[in-house]
C-alpha cells in the first residue's frame, strides 16, 4: 500500500471524512445484508409517472433535431439510450463538429441525482434541459427559434395543444422532455435482486466487491439509490489530480463556476455509478478510458490507496452489477 504525497490537512480531512461516514452508516452495512434498509446502498425503484402521453411527446422530443440551430443534433445525438445514455467519446461533438469541453454523464436515472451536471448547476431537470440547447458547442439554438420550427409541424403542434392549453411554448417542451426522462430508470439490477434477498442474483466475486466498496471506503462518496449523486466532493481529496494531469481549463473548476468559493475547486457532483459498466470513457474530462483506469485512480486520489489487482477486479464486478434493465414506457 502506498499513500500518495499530499498536504497534510487535506489528508486528515479526507481520512476523517471517510471515517466518520462509515460510522455513521449502520452496521447491517459491514454484517450480512438480507435487509438493505440502512444500508449505504439501496434499491433502484421505477419513479411514477404522472402522465404516459407527456412521456411520449417527451420521448419525441429527445429524439428531435429540431431542437438544434442547424437541426443535425438532438439530446440523443449525445445521451444514445442504446449506448447508456451517453456517447462513449471523452468530449461531446456538438453542432457543426463543435468540440465541448467537458464529458458527457449519461441521463439514465439522472432524475435521482440530487441536482444537474458536474458542477450541479442546475437543481432540477427542468432548469438542466435549457442548457444544450443554448450552449454553443452543443445544439447553439434559442427558445424562440425552436418553438417556431416545431409550431410549423401540424403534427406537433395539435400533439402539444392536446396536451398543454398554451400549446408549444419553451416551457413545455422542456416539461414533456423532464417527464420522459423521469422513466430513465434501470431497475431490476442483479445487485438490487441482491440486496432483496437472492443471494445468486450476483457472482461471489462480485459480493467480495460490494464489501471491499465499503471497507476501502468508496461508499462514503458513491451511496443511495444511484450509487452517487448525492454531494458534492472534491476530485483529488488525497492526492494532487490536476497538478499530476496538467493542463487545468475552466471546466476543471467543477462548483468553484457557480459559487465562487475557494473551498468549491475542483469540487464535482459524485457520479452515479449505476450504469457506469457502459458509459466509459470516464470522468468529467473523460480521462479515464477503462473502469480499471477510473477505479485505480479514485483508490489513488481520493483514498490514497493502491489496490491490489485481486481486489481491483472483484470492485469491477460489483459495479457491473449495478445495472439494471431500462424498460421502455409504452403509451397507448
Ligand atoms: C453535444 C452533446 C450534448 C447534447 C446535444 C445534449 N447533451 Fe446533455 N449533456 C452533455 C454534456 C457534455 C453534459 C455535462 C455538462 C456539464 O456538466 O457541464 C450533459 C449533461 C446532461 C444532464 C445532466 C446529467 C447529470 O448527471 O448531471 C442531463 C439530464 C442531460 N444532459 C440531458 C440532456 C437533454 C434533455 C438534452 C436535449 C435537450 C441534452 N442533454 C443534449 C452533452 C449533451
Ligand atoms: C471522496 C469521495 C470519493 C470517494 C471516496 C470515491 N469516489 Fe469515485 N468519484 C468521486 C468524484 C467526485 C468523482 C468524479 C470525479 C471527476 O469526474 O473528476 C468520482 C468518479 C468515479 C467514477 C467515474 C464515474 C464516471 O461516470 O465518470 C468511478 C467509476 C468511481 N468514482 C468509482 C469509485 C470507487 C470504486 C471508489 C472506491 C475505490 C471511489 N469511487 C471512491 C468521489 C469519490
């Protein structure tokens, strides 16, 4: 084991902060878990869903070019639902060829993250949807633009107006859009079958993961029903990550955009690690190109630790198991 050259304080801290959140977890977590309840990771359970028709508009809309300047780039162009809910390249490619400048998380069971992107600007995922289509590299469109191209189609407009009184407005696209992505959700995980009391649902292997997962101390950050998603954390507790990469730019800065904080650099959402076996590559500079490499690097930086390859391998087989079936909501 080999603890990597960090400031002291920021050591401490990190030490203390992932000791006393396993203490704080009950400790049906560390024994036997027949019963999940108080465990630090839960089930995965489908959300309600208000209204089918709205999650099918929605689904027509995530699919839509329209919705960019050009009408080449839809939210599936980037979030492929074939493909885990993003677009396997480590920067997104926007409108006209445009590079962006941060990874792309997947949207699949986004509704359960506690708040929008990597820097959790946005609280909800009606606030998150206006976002691309007004960022420049990703569809570079206006509001009024889309709503006017969308008001053109017959079709769409009588399926908006049957809907919604106001008919297509900016508002209820992006409320159609967030009630569809209310039902991308991965149930039925064969760790969540696991944790219900199948005791074969998942590999020995696999099991010896979850407990290393928990003894190394990775739950204190990735916990809950998404496995993340639910605090903010820094990315380099117990070592120097960016100084080691180099080549710091703005999307680095994680919460410091939005706060101004100096205690917010390089401060990031955890992700979810719910579907995280199809969304490589990894992290918000999508640097990591295997989950080996991802899982290597948080044991170095944020535990500073260095897992043996046994140890390795069995974490990767808990995390495969994290994902569940998205079952597509069919309206009638
Ligand atoms: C050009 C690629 C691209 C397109 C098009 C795109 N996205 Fe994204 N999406 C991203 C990237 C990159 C991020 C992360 C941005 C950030 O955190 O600053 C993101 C973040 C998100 C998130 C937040 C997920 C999380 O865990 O924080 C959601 C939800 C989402 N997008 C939904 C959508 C919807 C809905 C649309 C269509 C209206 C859309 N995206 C269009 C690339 C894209
Ligand atoms: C101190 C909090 C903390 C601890 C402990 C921690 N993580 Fe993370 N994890 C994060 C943050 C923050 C990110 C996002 C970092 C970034 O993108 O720059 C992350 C990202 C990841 C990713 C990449 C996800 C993606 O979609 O890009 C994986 C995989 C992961 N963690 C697994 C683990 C494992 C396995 C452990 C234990 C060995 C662990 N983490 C321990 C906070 C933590």
């Amino acid at each position: 084991m080999s603890i990597v050259q960090s400031p002291t304080s920021r050591h401490i801290m990190g030490v203390a902060f992932v000791f006393l959140t396993m203490m704080c977890i009950t400790p049906s977590v560390r024994a036997e878990h027949a019963d999940w309840r108080g465990a630090a990771v839960s089930p995965l359970t489908a959300m309600p869903v208000v209204d089918p028709r709205k999650v099918q508009l929605g689904e027509l809309m995530f699919h839509d070019p329209r919705l960019s300047a050009d009408d080449t780039i839809s939210c599936a162009s980037c979030h492929d639902l074939s493909h885990g809910g993003a677009d396997g390249l480590a920067k997104p490619i926007g409108i006209g060829g445009a590079k962006g400048t941060i990874n792309t998380p997947t949207v699949f069971n986004s509704a359960y993250n506690f708040t929008q992107f990597w820097d959790g600007r946005a609280d909800s995922l009606e606030e998150q949807a206006a976002g691309p289509v007004h960022n420049p590299v990703e569809m570079g469109s206006t509001w009024p633009e889309v709503v006017a191209k969308l008001s053109q189609d017959q079709d769409m407009l009588s399926a908006f107006q049957k809907l919604y009184a106001d008919g297509v407005t900016a508002d209820n696209i992006v409320d159609a859009i967030a009630t569809f992505e209310r039902t991308l959700v991965t149930i039925n995980a064969p760790f969540d079958r696991y944790l219900k009391g199948d005791q074969t649902a998942i590999s020995p292997q696999a099991i010896r993961g979850y407990k290393l997962f928990q003894s190394y101390g990775c739950v204190a950050c990735h916990q809950g029903a998404n496995v993340g998603g639910n605090m903010y954390q820094t990315m380099g507790t117990m070592g120097d990550y960016f100084g080691d990469r180099g080549n710091i730019d703005a999307s680095d800065l994680g919460r410091y955009q939005v706060t101004g904080r100096e205690k917010d650099r390089h401060v990031f959402k955890v992700p979810s690690l719910r579907v995280v076996r199809h969304t490589a590559p990894y992290f918000h500079d999508g640097s990591a190109k295997t989950l080996q490499d991802a899982v290597r690097h948080m044991a170095k930086y944020q535990l500073g630790r260095e897992l043996p390859e046994q140890d390795l391998d069995d974490i990767i087989k808990f995390l495969e198991s994290l994902a569940g079936e998205y079952i597509r909501f069919e309206t009638k």
